[in-house]
C-alpha cells in the first residue's frame, strides 16, 4: 500500500478522534473492511504493541501503517499520529478567547462520548478475535 | 518567584523553562509510563509547577487545547507546553520527543510480533495479549465516558450514547457519527449543565 495512501487514511483516522484510541473504529473501516490493507489479526497485534510502549497510546498507527506498508508506512504513521497535534498551536489562542462558549464545550463533550462508545465496539471485536484464536489453536 | 504583571492578563507566565530544560522535562516525563497520555500530563504538571514554570490556570488552558485538539491528547498537551515556553521550536522539540520513542518501540514490536507469528505458542501468546489488549480499550473508552456521567452530565451523555448507537446499528461510518453526536451534543438545552 502506498505510503502517502497510509498516511491520508492515517490522518483522517487520527483528525476525527479525540483520544489515542479514538481513532481505532475509522482505521478498521479503512484498512481492515474496505480496503483489506491488514487482517483484524494484525489490527489487533498493532493495538497490542501501542498498548505494551511507552509514551502516548495512539503510538499503535505507526505499526498500523508499518503492517499496511512496511517501515515507509511506519514513518506515514508516525506522521499521521503528530500532525493532528500542531493544531494545538491555533487552538491555544482560539481556546483562550472562546472556551467559555458552552454551545463549542458542547460539541467536543459529544465527541469525546460518541469517541467511547465506538471504542467499547472496537474493544469487543479484538476480545472476539482473540477468542477465536485461541480456538482455533485448541483445535 | 516574583509574579509576572503579564499573567495577571494573560493567566499565563511567562518566565518558563529554557529550552534545554523543557527538552529534558518532556523527554524524561512523556516516556516512563506505559499508563497512556494522561499518566504522562499528569508527570508534566507536577514537574513543572514543582519548578514554579506552571500554575493551575496555564495547566487547565492547555488541558482544555489539549481536548479540543484532534488526535492524541498528550501530543497535543506537549506542542501547547512546547509553544508556550519556547515558540515553534519549543512546540516541534516537544512533539518529537514525545512520539519517536515509543513510535520506535511499536515499530520493534510490530516486526517481532511479525516474526514469531508462525510459532503455535507465538500465536497463542499473542492472542492471550490481545484479549487483554481488548479489556484495555474497552477500559479507554470507559475513562472516556465516565467524566460524563456526574448528575450535570447524565443527561446529554445518555442522549449522545443512545444516537451513536443508533447510527452504528444503522451501519453509519465513525466519521459521520462523531459528526452527528457533536450535533446533538451542541442542540440539547443547556439546562442540566453545572454553572
């Protein structure tokens, strides 16, 4: 899969979420059920291997992008998980003026909550996954 | 340490770390915990108020940008720490030693996992971790929520829980829900919300 590919699918993943792991339902969407980049064996394997490092959990991308694409998928990744970070920059004089604006701590709220519930949906897939695994190990 | 007339208007001080020192601050902080960001914001907060860099207003205003910011929380945490201090110097340092190091461990652990993966024990390793890794995102996604679910915030939660469901079950794609929960979020009165 293309770098660059990677890394727009990677960056609308981790644009539209709100948490390191936010971005797990949209990746899955992209990479495992519409374009069969990876299995949801290797999506799960990526997880685990964001959840088992240090420093921040959306780390798992980069190994989403290396199991798409090898290490330049790797490093589209990495770029796909900082990039969304230097909209900080803006925000912090924007926030300073209009964070008291209930209606705009309103819309963030909802999309940390629906964040989630979408997360919980992707959690029971990987333990499904898992499961089956090992039955299929016992087998 | 003497108060900065300028925090008195901008609730931020100005007399921060140098660069050397918010460098070492965030590299040291950002990457000793596998807690995940909040683990980490929480080490930057002590440190730096510890040194008299920050106080509770600066840390509740780059909380609050950190939150707003798509993506990763800490990241975003960092570049504000990162700009604030030291400019677009300070925000870049910050953001790259908050992410390579363990972008570099996923990357390890991608090729090894790789690796290994045709040995029958390998396998059933792997799947033992993904089942916890399964019980860890469900527990991400209630550290999330549970914010929400003090008496102010009941109702709107439930409200936003229940379309987001809704529009799953109807098969919409995440993007489109996220959209649609910050909608709904945005349109219910305001009056079960704290002052």
């Amino acid at each position: 899969m293309n770098a660059a590919l990677i890394y727009l699918l990677l960056l609308k993943a981790t644009m539209t979420s709100f948490a390191g792991m936010g971005s797990l339902p949209q990746i899955r969407q992209d990479f495992v059920q519409t374009r069969a980049a990876i299995t949801d064996q290797q999506l799960s394997q990526a997880v685990l291997a964001g959840r088992a490092t240090i420093g921040p959990m959306g780390a798992y991308v980069v190994a989403v992008g290396y199991l798409a694409g090898g290490w330049s998928g790797a490093i589209a990744g990495w770029l796909a998980m900082i990039t969304p970070a230097l909209l900080a920059i803006p925000l912090l004089s924007i926030i300073r003026r209009w964070h008291h604006l209930p209606r705009l701590r309103a819309a963030v709220d909802g999309v940390v909550i629906a964040s989630a519930v979408l997360l919980v949906g992707s959690g029971v897939t990987l333990a499904i996954d898992a499961i089956q695994q090992l039955s299929r190990l016992n087998a | 340490m003497t108060p900065d007339p300028s925090e008195q208007s901008t609730g931020l001080r100005v007399d921060g770390p140098s660069l050397r020192e918010l460098v070492a601050a965030v590299a040291f902080e950002a990457n000793r915990t596998i807690g995940g960001g909040n683990v980490s914001i929480e080490l930057l907060r002590r440190r730096f108020t510890s040194r008299g860099w920050m106080d509770a207003t600066t840390h509740g205003l780059f909380i609050a940008v950190s939150r707003f910011t798509p993506g990763t929380v800490v990241l975003a945490y960092c570049v504000s720490l990162g700009f604030r201090y030291q400019g677009w110097p300070g925000a870049l340092l910050a953001l790259t030693l908050a992410s390579v190091p363990g972008a570099l461990i996923v990357f390890g652990l991608s090729v090894t996992f790789t690796q290994i993966e045709p040995y029958a024990i390998a396998r059933a390793l792997l799947a033992i971790g993904i089942l916890v890794a399964g019980g860890l995102v469900v527990l991400s996604a209630w550290h999330l929520i549970r914010p929400y679910l003090h008496i102010g915030s009941r109702w709107r939660a439930s409200v936003v829980v229940i379309i987001t469901v809704a529009l799953v079950v109807a098969g919409a794609t995440p993007v489109r829900v996220l959209l649609a929960a910050a909608l709904v979020s945005c349109l219910i009165p305001m009056r079960d919300e704290k002052p």
